[in-house]
C-alpha cells in the first residue's frame, strides 16, 4: 500500500492545472449507457473511481476505448448484462448511479446496494423511491436492488425529501428516456447536475431548469452520439486554493472555474486570504500572514462543499483564534479530527460541530487516511507541518485527485510516495 513522505515547511509558489471533475464524470461516464451510439467525453480525470467506473460499463456489456489524453470513447451499443455487482459497488458508492440509465435503456437493472460508508449510511432509498415515481418496479433482496419497467419507464412527479446530488442525476438520467415529462423538485444544483444535463442535451435530451431546484424533462425515444468535455473539478480547485494559503505561498489556479468555488473564496477572504480572479479560468491565491478564525458550515451548492469541510479544517486548525466548523451533509465526516490531532492539531467535536483552536505552529508525524477529503487535509496539514509526516493507505486520495503528488511537487512541495 502506497504512503506520502511529505517534509513540511515549504511555501508553494507557480501554476497548477486543474483536472476534469471526478464527480462530473462518473455520472457523464453512466450517461453513456443510454444510448446505442458512441460517446466521447473529454478531460476524465485519471483517477482510480474513473477507472472502476470503467471496469463497471464493460461489465454490463460497453466498449471503451482511449482517444488521446484525458478522452474515452464509449460504446454502448451492446448491453448483455444490466448489473452493477457488489465486487465493484463496495469500493464505489457512485455505482448506483447506472441504476436510472440502465432501467432506462433496456427496462431491467440490478444493482448491488452499497454499504456503510467511512463518512456516513449513504443509503439510496431516495434513488429508490424516485424511479418508482417513473414507474420502475424495484425489489430488494439478497444486497441488490433489481429494477425493472418491461415497457418502458412514464414520465413522473419527483420531489426529493432532501437533496441528493447523485439522486438528482440518476433519476435524470431515467427521465430523458421516459415517456412524457417529468419534473424534479428539490434537485440538487450542483455544477456537476448542470454538467450531466448539458451532455444529455447534447445527446438530444431535453431538459430545462438544471442547476435550479425544479428540473423539467420531456423524455425522447432514443438520444445519439455526442462530444462532451468534463467541468473542472471544483474540489482539486478549492483544495490547490487552500494549499497556497496554507503554506503562505502564491499559486496560479489554471483550468478552473471560480465561481464554483466562490463559497470557499467568500471563506478564504474572511480569513486574510488575496484571491483575484486573472480571467475567468484563473485564480491567483495568496496569503502572507496566519489566518483569522472563521465559523463555516457546510451546504449543498451554492453553500460550502462537504467535499472541502476537511481541507478547511486543515487550514483553520493553524488560524488565530477558535472556529466552529458544522457539518450539515453527511453524519460522520470528522474521521480526519483525530489524525489532523497526532499533527498537533487542537479540535473537539460535539455531534455534527467541530470546534477548532488555531495552533501556531502543526508538527509531523505518522498518520493514515479514512477517506478521499481527509487524505487531503492530512496533505494539507503535512505540507506546513514541522519535520517530516507518513501517510499511509493514500489509495483514498488516489480515488480523487489526478497525479496529487506530481502537481504539488511541481509547485514546490517536498512529497514523495513510498511503497
Ligand atoms: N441520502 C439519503 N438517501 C439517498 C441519498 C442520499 O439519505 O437515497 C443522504 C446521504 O446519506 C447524505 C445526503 O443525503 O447524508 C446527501 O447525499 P448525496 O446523495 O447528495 O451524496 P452523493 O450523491 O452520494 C455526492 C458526491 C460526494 C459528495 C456529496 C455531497 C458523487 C459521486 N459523490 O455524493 O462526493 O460529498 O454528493 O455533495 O458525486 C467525494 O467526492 O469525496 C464525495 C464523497
């Protein structure tokens, strides 16, 4: 198992270019099954979930193929097997997302249900109920939810009792195919929503409303081909943006776009941080003096990403003064607290609330990572930390984020990984 040998201390100065959005193509990469033609998607970051991602279309029966850099092709032509096994479901939750589009497509879909989870239940019983609104007949037995709609899944009225941003894409992803119009309350409007609807539309769905909260779909009888490239991905950008405050450096953010993060820049500028907006893919990120205590809880989009609540805290853990940090999102996504502690961080949680105690001055040490955010935070915390800090089963980061290592030794940052 792969660790980082990362020594502290050094500020990051120059350019990064931000990659693809994971969690804009798993579900672009899902999309693919509903058609019969080929789909190419552009800018998929290399990341490990992409990559089961991809194990799990050939399972069902898809060709893939690489184009050139970052692009696949898709072709879905063939779909024999309308399953998403445990095997794959258990190391990715994002999974249950070609449960809509293959009910769609071929009016059956098996999918195993996926466990707990390192940051919460993460159950998909709103996915559940949310096809069956479509007129799916779904069963749950022996770990798998099995769907299915012989002829063909009708138009509906879906208003999720809370949001789910993977919820939102997978009944989407039904809707295109229904018969007549469905409308979706409650949606999430998550950029990569928009992103998914922007290639549907493309593949000749059509759709209104997407990145609001009521999303409008007239279903077609079939969709085609099309060329789509991935948004950039929000969390790599706030991360990078974090990591040069963090190390009192300057960084250039290239490829990006910064009103995705604007909650995050809103934050960071509180704090003491200088971001400026270079033109409207670039941001330059700087921060000279120690950062002032900020609250922050997290939000659906447009509030703050649970997806940088860690990374956050990783940089408020060195601020001047006490900040509570909410987590309103997921249940159980503190598991980073007690490893950020053993690099002399000073936090106590109670409930879903952290309070964080700026410390002068972190220091290195062996930790592990629970999960994909808090290995960045740990990266984050190790990159100012005094000495030299481990750590181990950076597989979770390898879920995320694209060549992590590469890019920040480009911008200067002493890490390596050790086998
Ligand atoms: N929820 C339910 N029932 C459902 C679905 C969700 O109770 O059927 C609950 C969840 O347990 C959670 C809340 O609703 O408490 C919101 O979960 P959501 O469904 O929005 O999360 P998700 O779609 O499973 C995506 C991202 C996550 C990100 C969340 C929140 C992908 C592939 N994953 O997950 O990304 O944290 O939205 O923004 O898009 C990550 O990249 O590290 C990551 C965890």
């Amino acid at each position: 198992m792969d660790s980082f040998r990362i020594a502290g201390g050094v500020p990051l100065h120059g350019e990064v270019r931000i990659s693809g959005a994971k969690n804009s193509a798993l579900p672009a990469l899902a999309a693919c099954l509903l058609t019969d033609e080929s789909v190419i998607l552009h800018r998929i970051p290399s990341v490990r979930d992409i990559a089961t991602m991809q194990s799990l279309l050939e399972y069902t029966g898809a060709a893939i193929s690489t184009c050139s850099d970052n692009a696949l092709r898709v072709d879905a032509s063939r779909l024999d097997r309308p399953e998403a096994p445990y095997d794959v479901v258990k190391t990715m939750r994002a999974s249950s997302l070609v449960l809509g589009p293959l009910v769609a497509r071929t009016g059956r879909a098996r999918v195993s249900m996926p466990g707990g989870c390192a940051i919460g239940a993460r159950p998909i019983n709103l996915h559940v109920a949310a096809l069956e609104q479509l007129g799916a007949t779904i069963e749950q037995s022996h770990g798998y939810v099995e769907a299915i709609a012989p002829h063909g899944l009708q138009g509906g009225h879906v208003h999720f009792d809370r949001i789910t941003v993977t919820g939102t894409e997978d009944v989407l992803m039904a809707a295109v195919l229904a018969k007549g119009e469905t409308v979706i309350r409650n949606a999430a409007r998550e950029p990569e929503v928009k992103d998914l609807a922007d290639l549907l539309v493309k593949m000749g769905a059509k759709i209104e409303g997407a990145g609001t909260s009521i999303i409008r779909i007239q279903g077609v009888e079939r969709l085609h081909g099309a060329r789509h490239a991935i948004i950039p991905d929000r969390i790599e950008t706030g991360t990078f943006a974090l990591a040069a405050a963090m190390t009192h450096g300057e960084l250039t953010i290239a490829d990006c776009f910064p009103e995705h993060i604007a909650a995050l820049v809103f934050k960071m500028e509180q704090a003491g941080a200088d971001i400026e907006q270079l033109d409207s893919h670039t941001l330059r990120v700087r921060c000279a003096r120690r950062p002032k205590s900020i609250d922050m809880a997290t939000e659906e989009y447009p509030g703050f990403a649970t997806d940088l609540q860690a990374q956050y805290m990783a940089w408020m853990s060195t601020a001047q003064g006490i900040s509570f940090i909410t987590e309103t999102i997921f249940e159980n996504r503190f598991m980073h607290v007690l490893e950020l502690a053993r690099l002399g961080a000073n936090i106590r949680t109670e409930g879903r609330q952290a309070i964080v105690a700026g410390e002068n001055e972190l220091t290195g040490a062996q930790v592990i990572a629970s999960d994909l955010r808090a290995s960045a935070s740990l990266v984050l915390a190790a990159l100012v930390a005094r000495g030299e800090t481990i750590i181990d089963r950076v597989y979770h980061m390898d879920r995320g984020y694209e060549r992590i290592e590469e890019k920040l030794a480009g911008v200067g940052a002493k890490i390596e990984r050790i086998q």
